[in-house]
C-alpha cells in the first residue's frame, strides 16, 4: 500500500470515519475515498453500496476492476442511564458486535458491580460526551427518564448526526421532551429522529424485553443508516 494511503487511512480510523481504500486493478494505484466523498457514474455507485453494506468487493467499472476494501468504525452504543434496561441491554449489545458504554451520574446505579466489564462513566452526559464525542456510527439510548440527564444528551447525539437515537417514555412525556428540546433550539426535523416509545414494537413489558426490543432497533437503524443520512440531508437542506 502506498505509504501516503495508509497514513490517511489510519486518520480516518482514529477519527471514527468510514473509508474505503480503493485500488484499480489494472494498474495496482492506490486512493482513499472517505464517506461522503464526490465519486461520478458507477464507480460512485459501487462505492456507496459497499459503505452501505460494509463489506469488501471487486467492482468491475467500464470494463476496468477496482477492489473496494471498506473501512468502517466498529458500531457503538452509547446508553444514558445505569438502569435495569441497561444491564440486560449490555451481554446483548456485545454479541451482536457493539462496543457499548453506559452513562449516568447516578453513582448508587453506575457502579463496576451492577455492570462488570462495561465502560462505565458516572459523570454527567455532557461532561463524558465532550471528550468521547459522538459520530454517525453511534447509537444512543436515553432510559433514565430524568430530563436533567437525558436532555443534553439527546440535543448532543441528534445534532453529531448519530444513525439511533431512543428515548423511553410515554407518548405524554416525548410529548413534554418534544417541548424542551425546542427550546434548546433543536428544529421538529432533528426532534422527528428520536424513536420514542423506545424500541421495535413487540408487546415488550419486562426490562429484558424491553432490551431486545431497542438492541433490535439499533440493529435496523444500522442497516438503514444510508436512508437516515438522506433524512439528514433533507433536514439540514
């Protein structure tokens, strides 16, 4: 690899952004194409596809291969509350792949014994969130029901663009939430992507099943992250 592409590449993957390391086959040069990057025609297209997917390919273009090696952040889950949804949202979130960490400046609920192997943080969201920013391959799940701790957090994930955003909650309380975060200055469109009541809707009752309800919903706003960045797009247009 040119010494060049694997420097940029290696920014990127500290910076938490998608790339693809593209190579023509033909002539074996070497270019990085990060996420969001203008490419025309059906190179373009097969790049897109692949961040999508995030898988690797061989893409053959006008009669001329190119190998796309895709480069994405590893997902992560960011939760905002040390409640009982969060412990058993915590071994789900780690077999399906997810780097997952758990804020709350709740210390009675934020301790190593309630969450043994979990990056724990008992700070207030907005303290934690200024050194681990959030980014477009974050989920965020607010489930403290506490607008003092939920409120600045879901203002910071819905402008960093991040592909979940959850709260829990009765439709009365968005309701309410809705109302706040307007007056933090967030527009109905950036409101319009918290998923609120929590969740896929399956008849979730229990804390456990209320877990696999939102794991469920992080995985498939992951899958569709491609139509979320077009809402995001439209919304910022």
């Amino acid at each position: 690899m040119d010494p060049y592409c694997l420097k940029k590449l290696n920014e990127e993957r500290r910076a938490r952004r998608a790339a693809v390391l593209l190579t023509d086959l033909g002539d074996g040069r070497d270019r990085v194409i990060k996420e969001g990057d203008p490419v025309a025609g059906l190179l373009g297209d097969a790049i897109r596809q692949a961040f999508l997917s995030g898988k690797s390919m061989i893409a053959e273009i006008e009669g001329r291969p190119f190998f796309l090696n895709v480069h994405l952040p590893p997902p992560r889950l960011v939760v905002i509350g040390a409640v009982h949804i969060s412990q058993a949202l915590a071994p789900m979130a780690k077999i399906a792949g997810y780097d997952m960490e758990i804020i709350d400046p709740r210390t009675a609920f934020a301790t190593p014994e309630r969450f043994p192997g979990v990056k724990l943080f008992a700070e207030w969201p907005q303290e934690v969130l200024e050194t681990r920013p959030l980014d477009p391959y974050t989920a965020v799940a607010v489930v403290t029901h506490d607008p003092k701790i939920d409120d600045q957090a879901l203002e910071r994930a819905l402008t960093a663009g991040c592909f979940y955003v959850g709260a829990l909650g009765s439709r009365k309380t968005h309701a309410k939430r809705v109302d706040r975060l307007k007056a933090l200055g967030l527009s109905d469109g950036q409101i319009g992507l918290i998923h609120s009541p929590i969740g896929l809707d399956i008849g979730a009752a229990s804390p456990a099943e209320i877990a696999v309800a939102v794991m469920g919903e992080v995985i498939k706003a992951f899958r569709a992250r491609g139509l979320q960045a077009t809402r995001q797009l439209e919304i910022t247009a």
